[in-house]
C-alpha cells in the first residue's frame, strides 16, 4: 500500500531558534518514522521577515520591488536549509528546496504575488529517493519567458498558502499547519482570555475571520483549501492537544449564528473634509488610490451642507503614508478643505454563515458597544459579518464585550457530533 502523503507547515515561532528547530526535527523524524511520506513547508525564523523589512527601509525609503523580495525570500530559504540539517543530525534523509525549485510558479506581482501554477516533479522525485522534503515557504518564481522568471513573495503570512497549493497540487493525504497556538478560537486567544477552541469551522467562516484581520490562515490560503477541498488541520507546534479542522461545515445552519469575533489594528482613517459635492468627486478620489494599489475599506460620506461634504474610508495603516502622497495633490485641486488622517483606530467585526438572515444581531453588536461605553465610528456589512470602526485604545474592551453578549465561551452543542464525524 502507498505510503500516506502529509504536508506540513510550520510557522515562523516554531522554528525561532536552534532549540525549537531541533524540536521540529524530532517531530517530523517521528510522524516519517510512523510510516508517511513528508513535504514540510517552513516560514522564516521569528521576525526574521520584520527584520529584514527593517533592513530595507534603513538602506532606502522606498525599496525596489524586486530586490525586497528577493531580499524577504532568504529569511525562508535560511529555515528550511536549518531543518534540513536538524533532520541529517537525527539520521533522517531530507532536502530542501527553495519554492521555485518546488515548482512554484505566481503571476508575478512582486510582495503579493498569487500562485498560478504548481509543477511538483522535482518534491515527487525527491520523495521516490526517501527524502522528506523541505520547502521554503512564502515564494515562487514568475511564470515569465526562460531567464526573466523572478523570486515573487506571496504577502504576509503566505507560508500558510504555500503549504495548501502543495497539498492540492500532490493530492496529500492531510495536510497540517502547525502554529503557536492550538487552532483556531472564537477570537484571538492572545487578546481575549476567555476565547474557546473551536473542534471545526467552515471554510467560509475562516475566510471571512481571515479577512478581518485573524492571520491565524492567511486569506489565500483558505481560499485555495475551499476551492480545492482540502481539509487543513490547525495544530500547535508546542503540545500535542487535538487542533481545530477547516473544512465543508454542513452544520453551519444550526451553529450559533455568531461563529467568532475578528480584529484589525491595521487600518487607518483618512477624511477629506468639505469637498466639494458634485458627481465624479469619488472617482478623483479614488480611482489614483486603486491605480496605487492601495485597498479602500469602510467608505462614509455625510450629509452636504452648502455644496460640501465629508468624505471618510479606512486605509490599511502601513499603507496610510503612500495614500497621503496620492491624495494631497488631488484633495488641493478638488479645493476640499483639507485631508485628516487617524491611525489610532482599529476594526471589530462579528463572523458568522448565518448573520445574513438574522437582522437582530447588528442592533445587539452597536447596543453591546454602546453599554460597554465604545464609540463606533464607522459601520460595514457583509453577508457573513458586521464590522465597527472603533478607537484602538478601546479594543480590548470591545472584545471582551461582545464575545460575552455573545454567548461564545459557552460550546456549541453541534460541535461534538462534529467532532465525532471529524474523528470517524
Ligand atoms: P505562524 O507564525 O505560525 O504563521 P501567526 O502569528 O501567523 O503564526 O498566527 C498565529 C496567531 O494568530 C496566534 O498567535 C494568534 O495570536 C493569532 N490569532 C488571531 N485570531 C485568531 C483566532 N481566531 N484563533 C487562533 N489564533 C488567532
Ligand atoms: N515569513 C513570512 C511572514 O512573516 C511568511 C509567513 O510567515 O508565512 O509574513
Ligand atoms: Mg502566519
């Protein structure tokens, strides 16, 4: 019989330091030594990422695309070559392979490329010669003419897509991200103490987590499970204790109609103030933050008074300096008053599949912030969430509150006989 196939992935605090690379080793060596075949795709070691952006901004303000991410790939290519090492050390045969050498290919867009294409002959080679196969996570090379192909990185947190591609492009048996926590919760466990574990979540739920600024999975990557049924187990690198699956949740109709809380402190708001009130003003607005490349979120426009008004959106915060350079010279041609910006908010969202039929819940998320003395700046919706612009300083009082008016400490009946067909 075939040997199972199972990918592996393991985030950037599991494999910090020579210790907890050498602890990785060991589990790998165990789950090969138990009878399975291994890709293992590993992030950069810490904040080896962070530091190496750091580096980049000392050297210049503004980065060349391409060097930066050539520059971001190393952090990868160093852990993988290190858990490689750990695994010769322990006796067991493995190789490491940069995303390229994987047979990664992307779209080329240079700090957010997407994966367009896996060609995995080389890992399947390698696992025919008895190796486990180490993949540096995050990257791929562009699918351009012979000799233009560049090191593409798949944006923050994109270890997590690496791993899924490979697992659909195999056909893996499992497919497991392990990380510093042990699943996914019903908020982030770091922020709110009374978070629970959550056995299983739909995939359009984690998505929509995702989205809101829960970078437990990258957005990408649950994208590509959904739409390539794969089912990821979320596990802690630390312990073993059973982890949380993503997967098709048929059960989602007779959950909790709120799933979890997300938050999002990288936002910024930017607010023109008295421009104009004429059709097209959006556009000028707007269309040079796209051509940018600058995400515009939340989006509220006052009620004019004597032909102008107050235009306000949200930005992502690291994006707040570019979209000041855009928009000062337009916001003087359009003769608006002037631009403001406040960096110091952040976005609470509730998720659920079944928020879209339920028209009570956002009058007890606004009446929930208001008793716990939160202001709500901005409001948006979707079908599966509703999301609060609020103060950053008040986050946590946020949370707190709605995952008490909630109810999500308390577990949710369906998720045992969810559990048992998970296990079964
Ligand atoms: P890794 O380095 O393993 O990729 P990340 O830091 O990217 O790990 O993601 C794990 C972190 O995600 C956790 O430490 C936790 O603080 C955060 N997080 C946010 N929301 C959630 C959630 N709903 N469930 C679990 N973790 C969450
Ligand atoms: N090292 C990259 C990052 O920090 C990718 C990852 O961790 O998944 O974003
Ligand atoms: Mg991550």
């Amino acid at each position: 019989m075939d040997r199972p196939l199972v990918v592996q992935k393991f985030g950037g605090s599991s494999v910090a330091d020579a210790d907890r690379i050498r602890r990785v080793a060991r589990r790998i060596a165990r789950e090969r030594a138990a009878g399975c075949d291994l890709v293992v795709v590993v992030s950069a070691m810490g904040d080896t990422t962070d530091e190496l952006l750091a580096l980049a901004e000392a050297i210049t303000d503004e980065p060349d695309a391409r060097e930066l991410d050539m520059l971001l790939a190393t952090g990868e290519h160093q852990s993988a070559t290190l858990v490689s090492m750990a695994l010769h050390s322990l006796g067991a045969p493995a190789i490491s392979l940069t995303g390229a050498q994987a047979g990664i290919t992307t779209d080329g867009r240079y700090g957010r490329a997407r994966i367009a294409n896996v060609e995995p002959a080389r890992i399947r080679e390698e696992l025919h010669r008895g190796n486990i196969v180490i993949v540096a996570g995050f990257q791929g090379q562009s699918a351009v003419a012979a000799g233009q192909a560049e090191i593409t990185t798949l944006g923050r947190g994109g270890s997590d897509t690496t791993a899924v591609a490979l697992a659909a492009a195999l056909r893996a048996d499992r497919c497991q991200i392990f990380t510093d926590v042990r699943g996914i919760y019903t908020a982030d466990p770091r922020v709110v103490t009374t978070a629970r574990q959550l056995p299983v979540i739909g995939y359009e739920e984690m998505l929509e987590l995702a989205h809101q600024g829960a970078q437990v999975m990258q957005v990408r990557a649950v994208e590509l499970a959904w739409v390539n049924d794969v089912v990821i187990e979320v596990l802690s690198s630390f312990e073993d204790a059973p982890g949380t699956v993503i997967r098709e949740d048929p059960l989602v109709e007779q959950r909790n109609k709120v799933r979890g809380l997300a938050h999002d402190r990288n936002v910024a708001k930017v607010t023109v103030v008295a421009v104009p009130d004429r059709p097209g003003v959006a556009r000028t607005l707007f269309d040079p933050l796209a051509a940018a490349g600058i995400n515009v979120d939340m989006i509220v426009q006052n009620v004019g008074h004597g032909g102008a008004t107050d235009l306000s959106f949200t930005v992502p915060r690291v994006e707040l300096a570019r979209a000041k350079k855009v928009l000062d010279p337009i916001v003087r041609e359009l003769g608006a008053r002037e631009l403001t910006t406040d960096a110091s908010v952040a976005k609470v969202s509730i998720v659920g599949a079944g928020l879209h039929n339920a028209p009570g819940y956002a009058a007890r998320m606004f009446g929930t912030l208001a008793d716990a003395g939160v202001n709500i700046e901005m409001i948006s919706t979707s079908e599966v969430r509703i999301t609060c612009m609020i103060a950053e300083a008040e986050l946590s009082t946020a949370l707190d509150a709605l995952h008490g008016a909630f109810e999500l400490a308390k577990p949710d009946p369906v998720d045992a006989a969810a559990t048992g067909r998970a296990a079964g």
